[in-house]
C-alpha cells in the first residue's frame, strides 16, 4: 500500500539555520513525490517535485530536496532559513498506476524563530 | 489568472441539512480533485474528474457524498443530510492534465455542521 510518512509534527529552528523536513515513502514501484507548503490562513502551495532523472531538485522560495531511492526518502532541505518559511508542509506521492490520486503526509509544521 | 476559486469560503450548516461546496478551476485545466483537510486525518482524496468525466470517486463517502461537473469552468461536492463529522475543510485542487502534474489549490470552503 501507499504511503507517506512525516515524522516529526513539529520543527523549531532560529533564523538563519539550515532546515531540513524529514519525509519517507512506501510505495512497491517509483513514486512520484512533491512537496507542498501551507501558510497559515492559505491554501496549499506547490513547492517542487521529483518525477524522474536528479534525485535533487530544486524547487520554488530556494527550497531542494533529495530523492534516496536506498532508504524510501525525499527529505525538504532549505539554508538558511527565513521567518517567513513558516508554515506547515506536506510531502505526497503519487504512483505511476492510478498516477493522479496523490497520498499527503500528515505534515510538519515549521517554525523559524526570528 | 485568478487561480482556483471556491465559494463559498465558510459554510455553517445544521445537522441533517444540505451542503453544496462550488469549485471553480484554473482556466485550461482539465483536471478537477477535491480533498477533505482535518487536523485528525490530514488531507484525504475524495475524487477526481478529468475533461469533465469522473475517474474516481474511491475516497468518497458512500452514502451522502457526490460530486459533478457539469461544465469545465466548474463543479460541485454535494454533501446531503450533513453530519458533525463532516465538518472540515474541503479543498478544489486543478492540474492541466491531472497524472504526475502540480496541482494548484483553491483557498478552501471552511464547513461548520452543528
């Protein structure tokens, strides 16, 4: 079955930090994976995403992540952080059989103090 | 491009009453889903159209829960008899094509059944 997993619901860091939101997968073939960010009060917000080729991409608000095939992750990397990135975050999959039907984590919120 | 649009963006029902959610996408898009946002279940798949058909309605409660799309400017969740537990925040999400694609999420309708 299909699976995401984020297991930290909270991260707190200081400005100027490097960030780094943990997310693992299960999933029998390869997934696609994306990221996606909510602000507080907003909708959520497409950040990157990992389809096929270099397992890191980068993706929009100089956030990257890394694509590990060995231990099932795609970990959100982003230095140094900014008070603004403050929000929580979502890590899904989507599976190349009934690809579209795309599995959220229960999400990390981030809070960068100031 | 406005994004996506829902309307309304707060809706207090009560219990046994009727609740229609309306989902206006992105303009080009031929991919509608739609979501449920809990804190306790996070975000949940309900269903998902593509060029106005429906593909699957798998994360759809069975009894009271439909969902259309009668044109390709929008569609609706209609929610009948309305519960307590389906008090939520119910996304509309587009994509152009819907497989392995960004998704673009409207704000949300906040759904309050008393």
């Amino acid at each position: 079955a299909q699976s995401v997993d984020q297991p930290d619901a909270h991260v707190t860091l200081s400005e100027g930090a490097s960030l780094e939101l943990r997310c693992s997968y299960s999933y029998s073939a390869a997934p696609y994976l994306f990221w996606y960010v909510q602000y507080p009060g907003q909708s959520l917000q497409f950040l990157l995403k990992y389809i096929t080729g270099d397992t890191v991409v980068k993706g929009t608000k100089g956030f990257e992540a890394e694509f590990r095939k060995s231990n099932s992750s795609f970990n959100l990397k982003k230095s140094p952080a900014h008070w603004s990135d403050s929000a929580k975050y979502f890590c899904a999959l989507e599976g190349p059989t009934n690809a579209y039907k795309v599995i959220f984590g229960k999400g990390t919120h981030l809070h960068v103090l100031p | 491009n406005a994004g996506v649009i829902q309307t309304p963006r707060h809706k207090v029902t009560g219990k046994g009453q009727e609740a229609t959610l309306w989902c206006e996408p992105i303009s080009g898009h031929s991919a509608v889903f739609w979501y449920r946002q809990t804190i306790v279940q996070g975000l949940e798949f309900l269903t998902y159209f593509r060029n106005q058909a429906p593909i699957d309605d798998s994360g759809m409660p069975k009894e009271r829960f439909s969902a259309q799309m009668p044109n390709q400017s929008h569609s609706t969740l209609k929610i009948q008899s309305t519960q307590p537990q389906d008090s939520a925040v119910y996304l509309c999400a587009s994509s152009r094509k819907g497989d392995q694609d960004t998704q673009y999420f409207g704000p949300g309708t906040r759904l309050l059944v008393l």
